[in-house]
C-alpha cells in the first residue's frame, strides 16, 4: 500500500538523516546493547536514532558525525548560559580547586539561597538536584501541612518523570492520589477544588505549560485558583522549573500573582544538576531539623559544592535581571516573526510560548488548553525537526525551543529562513 504524503516526507528524511551519520548510527547500536533502546533520558530519543553530541561552544553543537549545529534547544531551558561559557567553566574549576562535596554545610548553599530566595521572593528555600525531586518535595510538604492526601495537577502538565500528566497519568508516576484540573478551564476546575476541598492538599501547575506546548495560563484561571486555595487552606504551587526565566523575578512576579511555594531548577544551577523548593515561611519550616517531628528532607548532592558556586556566579554575574528582559525579548521578536510567516504562507503552523521559550506546532488553530495540540500530527512535528537539522539547526522534535544568551539576532532570522525553506519544500503537506 502507497504512503500518504507525510509518512512518505518523513520516511525520506528519516533516510537523508541516517545516510548523513554513519558514526552516530553505529554508536547507537553499541549503546542499544548497555542501555534500553540506547537510551537512558526518554525525551532524547529521535527516530531512526538520536543525534549525539561531541562536543559544545557557544550557541553550537557538533555531533560524532562532525556536522555542526546552532543550537535553539538550549538544554530544554537548562542551558541558558550557552556552551561553555568562560565564566561559568572558571567558576566550576575554582569549585573542584576548593574540593568537591565536603559532607558539610558551606558558604556556597548560604550565598546561592540568598540569592534565589531575594530574586524569585521567597521566604525560605531548599535544594535539591533535580526538578522533579523539587516538586516531589514542595507536594511531600504540601501534604504535610494540611494533613490532607490529595493533589491537583493539570491534565497535560508535566513536573518530571515521576509526575507526568500528559495523556492519563504515566505508569511510572508517584502514587498520588490526584484530581485532575483542566487547565484554563476556570469553572470545571472550580468545581472540582470545592468538591475535593476537605481532601486536597496542594494544586500544582506551571504559569505557562513549557514541555507542555507553550501554553499560557489565563489571568482569569490563575486568579481563581488563588482565591479557592487561598480560601479553603489548599496550598498552591507554581512550578517555575522552566518559567522562572521568563522575567527577572520569575512568571509569578511578572503575573503578580503569589503562589505559596515555588519549585525551580534546570538553569538556576548554572548547567549543573539543581532543583529547589522554597516560598512561605511556614510551610518551609515543617524542615528545620530543630523543632521536634521535623520533616526528612535527603539528598547526598543536595548542597553539592559545584551546582551552588557555579549557580551563584551564574544568577549573580550572567543571568542578571538586564540580561533577563534582553533575552526574553528577542524571543518575542522571533515568536512574532515566526507568526508572521505562518500568515503570510497560509499553513497551519503556529508559534507558542512567552519570552524566550517557543514551541512551534502543526496547526492553525487558537492553542489555549493542551487539548488544542494533543491531536495535532506528530509526523508534521518530526518532519521539521529532522529538517531543521538538515539544514544545521536543533530544536526539540516536539518544536520546543529555549534561546541561550548566545542566541543572536542573526541566529534568530537564519531560524526563520529555515523554517521558510521548509514551509515552501513542504507546502502540499501544511496548508
Ligand atoms: N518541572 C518542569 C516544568 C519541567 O519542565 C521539568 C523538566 O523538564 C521538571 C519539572 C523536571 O526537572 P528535572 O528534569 O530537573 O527533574
């Protein structure tokens, strides 16, 4: 039976891109034999097999293949400094002179929590070394807090690999016991926090949905969920794991709206492995290890010697709140180019996100709730991503992107000429 269009498009890039990188495919293989599907960070993975880096600099990529890319994946938002940036590698090397991991408290973890807790107001912090571990912990102290057992997510919200609610509930999902939110969905999910109220400990969300597709929470649907929570002692989350970096103080800053914790992580680490939970003094200090039934809170690297010197020098020296605003908005200047050409070729694809962080998807449609994209053609998503790296350009399959600082203007308007190329290459199959 004949292809349709798209499975034949893709089929053949698919073909370019293997022909292209003999190395990598073999790598691949050796990899598939130690690791499940060679693999061992699921979002990695690519079909027919993954890209893999040799080495980095700057706002570029070269694979064991040696074609170089500009890189607009920016680590999935972690990699804001860009590739090894001087500063950040000289900090990191007067860390490891210092010694690494003194099995102690130090300086560091004092000087990076100020710092985290003044920029995104919070009255008190804990770190961790991942996101995930940071929104395990904030939904751990949630519960604890109120003596209730139930949480909140969205449905399609994504707070790491063990509190993953795209599609139903992941399997390998903590066993919270969860009412689902509709995000944007102002009276549904009303409803459903006055429903569980007595039950519900925490409703966690991220201002605008990041892997999630670029979806920003309403104003309307953020106001409503302070009130109610506020109301019946629920306590409300924002994950800024990703959205913190869209304005100096972070998305609930730029929103004026408090939740009563926060979780970070991805860039505040300067690149290295980081995570944090932090916000109302009260519920933080349910950890203070000095007051009778304190809560455990674990973690070998949790204060790790590299993440906190090489974060402070990061947020202190290179993601200034200047640096911040510059970064955000030359993202909004390429979202709104992106659109444009969008318009002006009639296909259906559109530009998502805020700031910094974009997502370009296969429709032409209004994307206000992640069921506007959840149907939208995965092979289109493929097809532009594996054409983009044909012409030199890596985003994330899902059309995720997260500019670095060493993302120029240039790099923006050679995006837009690729994405171009591809709209005209691949016309029959958009519009
Ligand atoms: N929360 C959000 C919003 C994220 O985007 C991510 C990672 O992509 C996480 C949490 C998990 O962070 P980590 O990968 O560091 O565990």
């Amino acid at each position: 039976m004949a292809l349709d269009p798209v499975e034949s498009a893709l089929e053949e890039a698919k073909s370019v891109f293997a022909a292209k990188r003999p190395k990598t495919r073999e790598m691949h293989a050796r990899a598939a034999e130690v690791m499940p599907g060679g693999n061992t960070r699921t979002v990695l993975f690519t079909a027919p097999f993954p890209l893999r880096v040799e080495r980095a600099e700057g706002a570029s990529v070269t694979d064991i293949d040696g074609n170089i890319y500009l890189d607009l994946l920016g680590e999935y938002s972690a990699g804001i400094y860009g590739h090894s940036h001087p500063r950040i590698l000289e900090a990191a090397r007067a860390a490891l002179d210092n010694g690494l991991n003194f099995g102690a408290h130090h300086e560091g973890e004092v000087k990076l929590a100020e710092v985290v807790t003044e920029r995104f107001n919070l009255d008190m912090v804990r770190f961790t070394n991942s996101g995930t571990e940071a929104n395990m912990m904030a939904l751990a102290a949630a519960r604890c807090f109120t003596g209730r057992s139930k949480i909140m997510p969205m449905e399609g919200g994504y707070h790491g690999g063990t509190l993953y609610f795209s599609h139903g509930a992941s399997p390998v999902n903590a066993p919270f016991d969860c009412v689902m939110g509709q995000y944007n969905d102002v009276e549904t999910t009303r409803a459903l926090i006055a429903q569980h109220a007595d039950d519900l400990a925490a409703v966690i969300l991220e201002p605008m949905l990041g892997g999630g597709g670029g979806i920003s929470a309403s104003r309307a649907f953020l106001d409503m969920l302070r009130a109610e929570t506020k109301a019946r002692g629920i306590v409300l989350i924002f994950d800024e794991v990703m959205t913190s970096r869209l304005h100096p103080g972070g998305l609930s800053a730029k929103l004026g709206i408090e939740p009563d914790l926060k979780t970070l992580g991805k860039y505040v680490g300067g690149g290295m492995s980081f995570g944090a939970f932090g916000g109302q003094r009260e519920i933080m200090a349910l950890f203070d290890p000095t007051s009778p039934n304190a809560l455990p809170h674990a973690g070998t690297f949790n204060n790790n010697t590299l993440t906190m010197r090489v974060g402070h020098v990061a947020m202190t020296e290179i993601f200034t709140p200047e640096a911040c605003v510059d970064l955000n908005a030359r993202g909004d200047r390429l979202r709104e180019k992106l659109n444009d050409l969008f318009m002006r070729y009639q296909v259906k694809m559109k530009a998502a996100g805020q700031g910094s962080m974009i997502v370009i998807h296969p429709t032409a449609a209004d994307i206000t709730a992640p069921k506007d994209v959840e149907h939208t053609d995965k092979r289109l998503r493929q097809l532009l991503f594996l054409d983009l790296l044909e012409q030199g350009i890596y985003v994330a399959e899902r059309g995720f992107m997260a500019l670095s600082l060493k993302v120029t203007d240039a790099d923006c308007d050679r995006l837009v000429s690729a994405v171009e190329d591809y709209i005209t290459k691949r016309r029959e199959l958009l519009v």
